[in-house]
C-alpha cells in the first residue's frame, strides 16, 4: 500500500452513522462492521480525492496522535477495509467533470 493512493467507499456498501460511530454493511455477504471513533473519521473523510498520507495528517490533527502512529492506523484499516470489500483505492483521484460552460 502507498501513501499516494486515493481510497472511496466501494459504491456497493451501505452506511449508517449513529452516536458518533459509522456502521458499514457489505451487501454482498450482510457483514456488519462497526467502526471506532478513529475509523469512522478515516470513512467519512476518504473520498477519493484525499490520499492515504492526507488522512493519516488528518487524523494526527483530529486525534492528536503523532505522525508515525497515525501511519500505521492508516494503513491498517485501510487493509482491513480493502480486504472485507469496503475501500477501494485508486492510484490518483478521479478527473473533475469537464466544464460544461
């Protein structure tokens, strides 16, 4: 995994956010996953446009974790979350919509 990859929702699961934690279901297999306060932060902020390395300085400055730390919390959920089928990740982030003006 690298620092310059782009992660998204894969299009095919559902999410739900309650009481400060996301539950994600993967349709395919009805798998519940419910997420901690710093993973839910890691859900609702990959977007595919932000980087693996921009979340983890993200999540240095929501949680107050050193750079090292959040690295590793990084590219662990992103992992497991590319593994059970809720990430995918992309080698950059999409093109914008061509301008139509």
């Amino acid at each position: 995994m690298q620092r310059a990859q782009y992660p998204r929702p894969n299009p095919e699961v559902v999410s739900d956010e309650g009481e400060g934690e996301v539950v994600v279901v993967t349709p395919q297999d009805g798998s519940f996953h419910t997420l901690n306060p710093a993973a839910s932060w890691l859900w609702r902020h990959a977007d595919g446009q932000r980087s693996l390395a921009d979340l983890a300085q993200g999540l240095c400055d929501a949680f107050a974790v050193e750079p090292d730390m959040a690295e590793a919390d990084v590219a662990a959920f992103a992992a497991r979350a590319i593994e059970a089928g809720l990430w995918t990740l992309d080698e950059r982030p999409p093109e914008p919509p061509p301008d139509e003006g």
